[in-house]
C-alpha cells in the first residue's frame, strides 16, 4: 500500500514536469513567429516597392519620385501603420535605394 502512494506521486509528478516541459518548448518555437511574420512583411513590402518601381521606369523610362508616386500611379498599397518606407532616388536613371523599418510598437 505504501509503495503505491509514491508510485502515484512520481506518477504525478512526472506528468506535471512533462506538461511544463512541453508548454515550455511550445512557448519557446512560437514566441519568435511574431518577429519571423515582421520580418517577411518588410521582405515583402521592399519587393512590391522594387517592382512597382522598376515598372515604372520600364513605362516611363526613369526612376519614380517617391513611394507616394507609385501609390498614386501604379497602385501600390503600403501598410503605412506597421512599416516605415525608406526609399531614397538618386538619380532617375539609377534604381532606388529601399528600406523598409518595423515601426515601434
């Protein structure tokens, strides 16, 4: 009868450590998908601005202005609220250098 009641609590407890084992790996490989998300957004906002406006120069035969040129023009759309656009245009017939920032939360 004694050696079934520690049997019970090891029982008890290794179910205990394998639960918190297992909420711990859980909140180890999905705390980091958030910033993973963040990161492939800003990917894919400087590919659209890229494109958008190398579309622009093969229509019109020069560089873009500014992001808001291409929003006007060639119906980019730009999540404003979570990501800053850093796009600086040296000359018109030189591609753009884009950079594209998480905003502070």
């Amino acid at each position: 009868m004694y050696s079934d009641r520690r049997e019970k609590k090891a029982g008890v407890l290794l179910l205990a450590l394998a639960m918190l084992l297992l909420a711990l790996v859980v909140i180890l490989c999905f705390g980091h998908s958030g910033q993973d998300v963040s990161e492939e957004g800003a990917a894919a906002i400087r590919e659209a601005v890229r494109r958008s406006a190398l579309q622009c120069y093969v229509v019109e035969g020069v560089y873009p202005p500014d992001v808001q040129y291409l929003e006007d023009n060639y119906g980019l759309q730009i999540n404003t609220e979570d990501y800053y656009v850093v796009y600086d245009c040296f000359a018109s017939n030189l591609p753009p250098s884009i950079r594209v920032v998480l905003r502070a939360e």
